[in-house]
C-alpha cells in the first residue's frame, strides 16, 4: 500500500502551485481580518485527489493495480488515508498561519476561535469527501462529479426550502442543552461517516469489473 501512496502522492505534485497559490490569498485576506477563506485549503485537497482518479481512469491504472497483492482492498484504502493526511496537514498550516497572523495583526493568539474554525473545515471537508468517493468508484469520475453536481444543486434548493417553511427553534434549543458536548458528537459522526464512506467504496471496488 506504500508503494499506492506514493504514486497518488506524486500525482498531485503537479497541483502542490495551486495550493500554493490558495495559501497566499487566504494570508492576504487572513491580513485583512478575513477569514471567511479558512475551508479553501482542505477543500482544495480533496479536490487534488479528484485528479488522481481521473489520472487512473486515463491510464487505465485500476486494470494493473487490481493484480498486485490485496490491490483491490489497497486501492482504495490508499486513497482515504492520503485524503485524510492532505486534509489534515492543510488544515493543521491553516491553523498555524491563522495564529501567527491574529499575533502579528492584534497581539492575541484566538487559540480557541481559530481551532474551532480548523475542526469545523475538517468536518466540512470530510463530510464532502465521504459523499464524493463511493460515487467515483460507483460511477466514474466524470458520471460521479455530475451526480455530485445535482445532488449538492439539489440539497441546497432543499435546505433552503425546509429553512424558510420548518420552524428551527426547537432545533436550535436541543443544539443549546447539548453545549460542550455538541463538538465531540460532531466529530464521533463524521467519523462514522467517513468510516461508512470507506467501507462502501470498498463493497464497491472489490466487485467492479475493469
């Protein structure tokens, strides 16, 4: 599996300009007292590994890997555990940046605003991921970005009707009673979530013919 890593390591080498690119306007506009761009950097990740499927669809890298020693199980495992160390490494910078620049622009640290904002990014991240993958493997990676496309159109237009049309109150009150608690029950789900995710696109790898 190292040797899987390696090569979807490589593969998104040629977008490491583009992160690049990312961190330096996030730095601006952090500078600015901005920091609306805090998810851009993890998110971008997972939008790197998009590249290493359509690189393996282009090449036809699936009908080789198959036939090395557990590849069909080594694949995708591969590509979860790369996405969740580009996630967390970025997320992590992200961090790092935000406090050395709240120290440089106002004297204080914001320890604690600027983790939450880091755990909330990496939930946002995974949650996207968790729902992307299983469709890549199932469909493909371009039938699985228009899939992708319509169902966040779609959750969208149905989030914002439910919004206008339910009253949220009691909602908002049972998120109060949970309090502190509230961010470790986040954290224990998208970690379901993502382990779900992990497990279906593994069903699905290890019965799709190439």
């Amino acid at each position: 599996m190292k040797g899987l890593i390696i090569k979807d390591l490589l593969t998104t080498k040629r977008n490491f300009k583009i992160i690049g690119i990312i961190f330096i306007i996030y730095i601006i506009m952090a500078f600015e007292g901005n920091n609306s761009l805090n998810f851009l950097p993890p998110f971008m990740s997972v939008m790197m590994m998009l590249s290493t499927f359509s690189y393996d669809e282009y090449n036809k890298w699936d009908a080789y890997a198959i036939t090395l020693p557990k590849g069909r199980s080594n694949v995708v495992t591969a590509k979860y555990v790369i996405t969740l160390l580009l996630v967390l490494a970025s997320s992590l910078l992200v961090f790092i940046l935000s406090i050395l620049i709240s120290y440089l622009t106002n004297g204080s640290l914001n320890v604690g605003d600027n983790l939450g904002l880091m755990v909330g990014s990496i939930i946002g991240t995974l949650l996207v991921e968790s729902f992307m993958y299983p469709l890549i493997y199932k469909y493909g990676i371009e039938k699985g970005r228009l899939i992708i496309f319509v169902l966040v159109f779609g959750i969208a237009i149905g989030g914002g009707f439910l919004i206008n049309v339910l009253d949220l109150s009691v909602l908002g009150i049972f998120l109060n009673k949970l309090g502190d608690y509230l961010l470790y029950i986040f954290i224990i789900l998208i970690a379901l979530i993502v382990f779900a995710s992990y497990l279906i696109s593994k069903r699905i790898y290890l019965h799709k013919e190439f």
